[in-house]
C-alpha cells in the first residue's frame, strides 16, 4: 500500500498519484480501474498518458462505493446467498493490464540460484529495473499412511532462518526429471519408505512477486517400509501424525515450509483423506 502524504482537497486537479494517495492504492492499480471502467474517466488528459480529475469527482465516487457490511447483505449474516454459491469468472487475461519485460542482465549466476536485474514497464507506463531471481522447482508430497488417517512428518532444522520445523519430504527436481519422481525419489531417500501411488495436486508459486521457482505438490496414498534412509542429515527424527493433529502444528508456527503448509492445507481442506479412496 502507498504511503504517499494525502492530496490537497483544494486543488484544483488531482493527478494519478494524487488519486492513488487518496484511495490509499499503488498509481498502477489507479491505472487499471481506469482502463477497466471502474472509476470515474478523467476530466482532462493532456497528451497520451497523463490525466487529471476534480478532487471533488473522485471525493464523491468513493464515498458512494459499496464496502464490505456497508449496504447489501452484511458480513457474516449467516447462510450464503445464491450469488455467493455461484461460481467466479476469471477474467481473460488482457494486454493493458501486462506487465511488459524489456530484458534482464544476470548479476550472479550459478545452478542453485540465478539473480537478474529486469528492464519492466508498468501498465501505467512507469519503467524500471526490478530485482528477479530464479531457483530450480521443488517436489514435495503429502504421504498418508495406509488407513489414510496419518501423515509422514519430518521434524528438521533449517539454517537459513535458524528453525526447527515439521516438514514433508521432498526435493529440487533434477534437471530433465519429472516431479512426479522426483516425489517418489526423495520420500524413498529421506525417509526409507515408498509410496503406493504419486497423484499431483498443484503446483504454486511461493514468492510469485520476485522468485520463479515453481514447487509441485502430491499425495501419496499409502507406502511400504524398503530400508532405511539413505539421506542422513535431512531430519532428526520422522513420526506418523495423525491428521488431526496437523491444525494443531500450524497453529502453534511449527509448520514453517511453504510446501508442507500448502499441501497440507490442500489435504485438509481439498482432498482429505476421504476423498482419497478410489
């Protein structure tokens, strides 16, 4: 959000920016509204990009704008209406509202991380370098045991932000290798156990604003015990957890990984293991 100082009401014309402070937004989302109809048009423009407004026309529009529990059906009065059950159209992706990139030069590269400085242009026309870093994708996967009421935890340390947490197995995808076995792999290395069957669930983005390094979420639905792990570092020790205690971890911040989290999340609220059995 914008911490620009709030405009002059006296004004006599309030720019992008000014409009952008009073509503408290960035001058590209300002931008957006516009293109898209949502606000009021300018009073003026002067040449192709600059355009101005009457404070008192957007000083008026917004306080006319419906918000949450103002008009309407207020928050939280009890059972969705029809409209809330209906489902949401996803807009088509169109090019005034792209961000353009006009190039990157690396800065440090190597086969763990790459980071660029990129040339990126903005919707509204504002341009600029923007740090951007690459990373290898991730596997990790949500095994449940064969009665599909616990699931496989890890509890390791990670040295970056010096914690201790509980964490899926899981991986970076070798280069040419399928997520999918990569899964499969990295349960079986880290944990000495193999997995009856690999279904994928999504694949997200964990810092989508600045990092590319896609992470691929399973399930996995049962496993046999083949040995002992063969990756002796990886963890202290491993436990079976039964699903119901999972929202108790994360409650209490002992789930940390963004993988563990948004594939648990998924299981508990998505698949479960209910769903599970084909």
């Amino acid at each position: 959000m914008t911490t620009t100082a709030q405009p002059d009401p006296q004004a006599e014309w309030w720019t992008t920016k000014d409009v952008a402070a009073y509503l408290g937004i960035e001058p590209a989302a300002v931008s957006t509204y516009r293109k898209r109809g949502q606000m009021p048009a300018p009073d003026q423009t002067l040449g192709s990009r600059t355009h101005l407004w009457r404070p008192a026309r957007i000083t008026t529009w917004q306080d006319s704008r419906t918000r949450a529990g103002v008009g309407g059906r207020p928050r939280g009065s009890g059972k969705p209406s029809p409209s809330d059950l209906a489902e949401i159209e996803t807009p088509v992706p169109d090019d005034e509202s792209r961000w353009l990139v006009h190039g990157s030069r690396p800065i440090y590269e190597s086969e763990w991380i790459k980071l660029y400085m990129t040339d990126v242009e903005l919707p509204d026309g504002q341009r600029f370098e923007h740090h951007t870093v690459w990373m290898p994708s991730a596997a990790m996967t949500a095994m449940l045991n064969d009665d599909l009421t616990h699931v496989l935890l890890m509890w390791r340390h990670r040295f970056v932000p010096d914690l201790w947490n509980w964490e899926l197995p899981g991986g970076l995808v070798d280069e040419g290798e399928e997520p999918a076995v990569t899964a499969a792999r990295e349960i079986e290395e880290e944990t000495g156990y193999r997995p009856r069957s690999v279904e994928h669930l999504l694949t997200f983005e964990p810092m989508i604003g600045m990092v590319n390094t896609p992470h691929h979420v399973f399930i996995a639905r049962g496993a046999e015990r083949v040995g002992e792990p063969t990756e002796k570092t990886e963890m202290q020790r491993m436990e079976w957890v039964p699903l119901a205690q999972v929202p108790s971890l994360i409650e209490q911040g002992l789930v940390s990984n963004s993988g563990t989290l948004v594939a648990l999340l998924h299981v508990l609220a998505i698949s479960g293991p209910a769903a599970g059995r084909r």
